[in-house]
C-alpha cells in the first residue's frame, strides 16, 4: 500500500519530510569500477572498447563493426512495420517543431558610452547521444536527444547504444535515422562515455553526452565532466498528479502508473483536495495493477515509494508541489491555467485532464528528458540550449575606453592585478597624448 497522508494532521509535517528524503536511487558504490573502466579506455581505446563489450554484452566486435554501416542501418529499419514508423515520423516532426521555437537570436547594440556589445550563438562542435540498450531500448529517448542537437545546429552527431547477445532495436536505427544522426556505435555502459569523452582509435571525440543509463553511465557521466559538457545525471522517474474529484479514478491511476511502471524506484505521487477520490484512485491502481504487463515493477514503485496526499485547498497543493519539485506534474483540476501561476519549480507540466504525461513521453512536442530528484529547483529539461554556447562580444571604441577605462583601471588595481590595470591605463595614455 501507498503512503496516505492528510495535510490537516498534527504529523504530517514531518511526514512529509520523511517522503521528500527518501532515498530512492538504487545504486550500488560504482565509481572505482567506473574508473578502472576510463582509465582503460583512455589507456588502450579501441581494443578495451571490444573486450568490455564481450564482457558486458556477450557481443564479439572488431574496430571495423563497433559502429552499424549504412546496409545494417537500412536492413533493420526495413524491418519496422508501417505503423511504427508513421508514429516515430509524427513524434520527430512535432519534436522538431516544438524545439525550433526554442532557439534564441544573437543581439548587438551600441550602449550610451559608445561601446558595441552583445552576443552570439553557436553550437556544440560534436555530440554523443547515449541510448540504453536491453529492456530499457526506447526510441523517443533518440528522438528527444539528437532531434534539439540537430535544430542547434551540432555537426557531429553520434549515437552509443549497447546490444547485448546482439539483440537489436530497429526502431531505434530508425529514429536515428529520422533524427540526422550520422554514426551509430553498439556500444554501452561507462566504456562508452569513456570513448565518446575521450576517444579511441575509431571513435572521435565530442564536446557534450547526453542521455540516460545505469548507475554506471551515471557515474562515468559525472567523472568525464569538465573534459566533455553532460545534460544531467539522471534519476528514477517520478510523477506527481494534483486532482480535484472532477476526474475518473482509473485515468489518474494510468497516470500514476505510467511512470511506476519504469522502475521500481520510480516515485508516484497524488495530492487532491478530497479524500474519498484519492481511496477510488488507490483502489484502481491496485485492479489496473492485477493485469498490468510490468505489474511486478510498477506494484513495488507504489507500494514502496507511492504517496495519496490529502490537502484542503489547491494553494496548499501548490506549496506542497514545488517542495517537491516533480519531474513531471499533472494539473487535473477544473482551472489548471490558474493553479500553473502558483507553481515554480517543475521539470514539464501537463494541463487538464486530457493531457496524460505519456503524451509527452512521445508525441507533445516538449522534450521528456527531465531534472528528477527535486533538481526542477535550478535546473531544466533538455532542450536546444544544451547544446548551444553564448559567446559574448565587446568593441570599445576610444571614446567608450575614455569613459569606462578609468573605472576599470582602478578595480584592477583595487585587486592588486597591475598588468590589468597598466592594460587599459597604456590606451588611455595614447588618447591623452593625443589630446
């Protein structure tokens, strides 16, 4: 059974508290593995890059085979049947439309000292996508990824995606495809960031990796950063729902379990303003979940970390949300426009009840790769500007250096940097020689 709580009892403060600090990531102590894993591929490349991968994904490669080739490419994305690929074309079209829209101007304009300033856009030289491979092998991550590095503009576009005894997802070279990746490797875990990071004697570095994984792409994520950009370090899933009764129970249990239903660590969460509908809702989570296909993993997401939170008002489900902070928060009350103006901090929102998280899994248009673990608090969902970099730009002309000089020359020296100061100071001299 889910956590129930009421927000009018004496306890539930520090109930609350207790479910915002429970620790859902599931992951064992990695990193000196990960870093034996780098260290050697960075130390032997392409010949470590093969044997971890007969290790780890029973798969026997040459320098020649760690990437598809093109007739490999095409031959599985023959396979997919019409269908899927109608719904995959749909999804990159919306995807791509959505995240045009995102991307920003470059500006310049003369301030009143004279001084030309402003800034500029550009892209990211090169960028690894890393797509998980196995059961967790889903397409819509390679069109949320590669579709806003494409839009930004990236040059250099690659996809690490493991496959283990060799299986392979063809709708994942298809949404490569669909995407204008240019290479794909079969590779996976912390060897592959190692590659994508540092490079190996096939594969060429990049600048940025985004993408989730295990807890071992997580780490090596986190160790290759400084030398490459990452996205972020991903976490469980989690979805909070607010809902006033007005709603049918089992669409809300959907919801909820459609985040529960990635991982067993996946948080589900419902705050509504009257009890008797978070029981019906409990009560059809628990029928949906007697024939759910992953009723295994979904069933211990909410008995272990699922939550029905009674409020008295939507004000007080707003507070509780943003101390929250959910990856994805639905809005299933009467006036979700109005509720939207008193939350802050949420990775994506999803308004009204015609508006299931799912739909942003796939085919909104917004991307689904999300801040988890209350991270929606100062971070973003990807998006083109992950990889784009501002780049800012000043001209003074003698008569701007005229007025703002001095003050400058005198912070440099108030921090004690001389050659600061004589810098700006030996331009000011020629003006004054000049007189």
């Amino acid at each position: 059974m889910p956590v129930f709580l009421n927000a009018a009892d004496p306890g539930f403060s520090a109930e609350f508290a207790a479910l915002l600090g429970a620790k859902r990531e599931d992951a064992p102590d990695v990193d000196d593995t990960v870093a034996a894993i780098i260290a050697d591929v960075r130390t032997r490349g392409d010949a470590a890059l093969i044997e971890l991968t007969a290790r780890f994904d029973r798969l026997e490669l040459t320098a020649e085979s760690l990437a598809f080739s093109a007739a490999e490419i095409d031959a599985h994305c023959a396979r997919v049947c019409a269908e899927d690929r109608a719904a995959l074309e749909l999804a990159a079209e919306r995807i791509r439309a959505y995240h045009t829209r995102q991307m920003p101007e470059d500006a310049r304009w003369t301030d009143a000292s004279g001084a030309d300033l402003g800034w500029r856009w550009s892209a990211v030289g090169a960028a690894g996508l890393y797509v998980p491979g196995g059961l967790a092998s889903y397409p819509s991550s390679v069109l949320m990824n590669a579709i806003p590095a494409r839009v930004a503009g990236v040059e250099r576009l690659v996809i690490a995606c493991p496959t283990p005894d060799g299986v392979v997802n063809p709708l994942v070279l298809l949404a490569a495809r669909l995407s204008g990746v240019d290479t794909v490797y079969r590779i996976g875990g912390a060897q592959a960031i190692a590659a994508l990071a540092y490079g190996t004697e096939t594969i060429a570095p990049v600048d940025k990796i985004t993408g989730p994984g295990n807890a071992y792409v997580a780490a090596a994520k986190r160790r290759v950063f400084g030398r490459v950009g990452i996205d972020m370090i991903a976490g469980p899933s989690e979805i909070l729902v607010i809902a006033d009764a007005d709603n049918d129970p089992d669409w809300i249990a959907l919801d909820l379990l459609s985040q529960a239903e990635h991982d067993e660590s996946a948080q589900a969460l419902l705050i509504t303003t009257d009890a008797a509908f978070g029981q019906r809702v409990a009560q059809a989570v628990d029928r949906r979940l007697e024939t759910l296909e992953r009723r295994a993993i979904a069933g211990a997401s909410w008995r272990d970390f699922g939550a029905v939170i009674v409020v008295e008002t939507l004000d007080q489900a707003a507070e509780l949300s943003d101390r929250i902070a959910p990856e994805h928060l639905e809005l299933c009350v009467a006036d979700p426009e109005a509720l939207l103006t008193r939350i802050r901090h949420a990775g994506a929102v999803f308004m009204g009840a015609w508006t299931p998280e799912a739909v942003g899994d796939y085919i909104g248009g917004p991307n689904h790769v999300l801040p988890t673990a209350r991270s929606a608090r100062f971070s973003s969902g990807l998006s083109v500007l992950d990889f784009l970099k501002r780049t800012t730009i000043a001209r003074m002309t003698p008569q701007a250096l005229a007025e703002i000089g001095p003050a400058g020359e005198r912070l440099a020296q108030s921090e004690s940097l001389e050659a600061h100061g004589l810098s700006i100071r030996a331009r000011l001299d020629r003006l004054n020689r000049r007189g």
